[in-house]
C-alpha cells in the first residue's frame, strides 16, 4: 500500500488509465479523493471503487479545457474537505500526428489538451494552496515526449515541454511559500487510449505499473520524475548525441 495516507488529493483526469488506478491504489489509505475527468458514469465506477476500498471520494464530472470548470473543481474540493494537500493534472492526450498530416486546428487542440488544462488547474490550485498553512503538492503527469521533439508526436512534444516549462517556473517562485512542483514524465503505459494509435512502444510497462511509479514520486516528490528506466536512459542518450546521429536514430524508431 502506498505511504500517502490521510490526505487530500485531487487526480484531473481519473475516470479511466493512469489516472483511475492511482485512485484505486491510494483508496486504502484512507484519504480523500477528489476525482474529475468529463466523463460522468466511468468517473462514478472508480469513485465507487475507491470508497470500498477504504477512503472517501468526490467525483466530479468536469471538462479540464473549461478553466472556470476546473475552479469550480478546487472549490467543490476545498468545499468538501477543507482542503487540497495533493494535486495530480493527469489529464492530456498524444496520438498519432505526423506533421505533414496535421492542421493549425489539429496542433492547436494538442496545445490545448496537453498545456491549457494544466494552466486551467494551476492558477486556482496555486490561490488554494497560498492559503493553506502547509502549502501542497502540485503533480503534473507530462511525458518523456516533453523532452524532445518525438516524431510523429512533434505537437504533443511541444505541448508537454511547454507544460514542464511552466512549472518550473512555478517551482522557483512559490517553493519559499510552501507550494512543491513534481513533474512525472512517462514512458509509454499500456493505456486504453494509446492501444490503437499505431505508434511504436519500445519498453512500455502496464497501467498499474504506472501508477505505481506515479504514486512514488508523490511520495518523494522529486522535481522530475522519469520512468521506465530503459525509455528513460535511452531519450538521456539521444538527447546526449549529436542531433545528426539523434535524428537518424529517432526516426529509425518513429519508422521502424
């Protein structure tokens, strides 16, 4: 069972992949849960779930891209239980999108999905926490894709760098106020959305295997966090080589 226990936590995102078993794996701890995600009756089975298995859980249907939707969220939650010690932003989305296949409108949507909704939960997880006495832990899920540009993800790349970005800045101007910043950067997890994208997944773990490594670095709270080792040590490497030979690489990889 995980350390967390007697917490409040909110998981953006949560109705079904990683999100939805890092419920299921904190519930007997005892915490609070707060659960969202737009996605109404899946939302209502992990809720159900989590209080079976021992804490207590809000589900709230929300659309993260509606940033007075998320506000609502983190008032409901501070509503309910006072307040918000924990913040997991799992909500994104990365298929498929070979740039020479893509719009404006495409890019701009993985923008949105991807950065804009870690924004929408930032800025009032942020004015929550400035108010709590002990601060609290803002977790973003990105991505390994985050840190360089992957291809065939060029959007969800940028989008994600962006994200990471932005919290560390967060973490060097409200870190002397109490407020961490821990971003989790994924291999590929064995998710229902990713299994028919057509994408390669060298090293790629399960949901629960996920969650697990998510829910340490909750409890560890490392400014970066990185998993599976493999697909970890392998974008170290790329990153490390000359971006003639990277390039070759990767796009063996995107191309196999």
């Amino acid at each position: 069972m995980a350390r967390i226990t007697d917490r409040t936590i909110l998981i953006v995102g949560a109705s079904s992949g990683i999100g939805a078993e890092v419920a299921r794996q904190l519930a007997p701890g005892k915490n609070r849960l707060v659960i969202t995600a737009r996605r109404a009756p899946e939302l209502a089975r992990i809720a159900e779930q989590v209080r079976a298995a021992g804490s207590s859980c809000l589900d709230i249907p929300a659309d993260a891209l509606d940033p007075r939707a998320a506000a609502d969220v983190v008032a409901a939650a501070t509503r309910e239980f006072g307040s918000v010690d924990i913040a997991l932003l799992n909500a994104g989305d990365g298929p498929d999108m070979p740039i020479d296949q893509v719009s404006v409108a495409d890019v701009s949507r993985m923008m949105a999905l991807n950065y804009d909704v870690v924004v929408n939960y930032l800025i009032p997880l942020t004015e929550q926490m400035l108010r709590q006495r002990d601060g609290g832990l803002i977790a973003h899920t990105n991505s390994l894709a985050g840190l360089m540009g992957i291809p065939r993800q060029g959007p969800y790349s940028a989008a994600k760098a962006a994200a990471r970005t932005l919290l560390d800045a967060a973490r060097v101007e409200l870190g002397p106020r109490g407020i961490r910043f821990t971003t989790i950067h994924p291999g590929f997890v064995a998710t229902e959305r990713i299994s028919e994208d057509g994408l390669p997944k060298p090293f790629e773990i399960s949901e629960e295997r996920g969650a697990r490594y998510v829910i340490r670095a909750l409890e560890k709270e490392p400014a970066q966090a990185y998993f599976p080792w493999p697909t970890a040590a392998l974008v170290r490497t790329l990153r490390a080589l000359p971006t003639p030979l990277a390039s070759v690489i990767l796009r063996k990889l995107a191309y196999p």
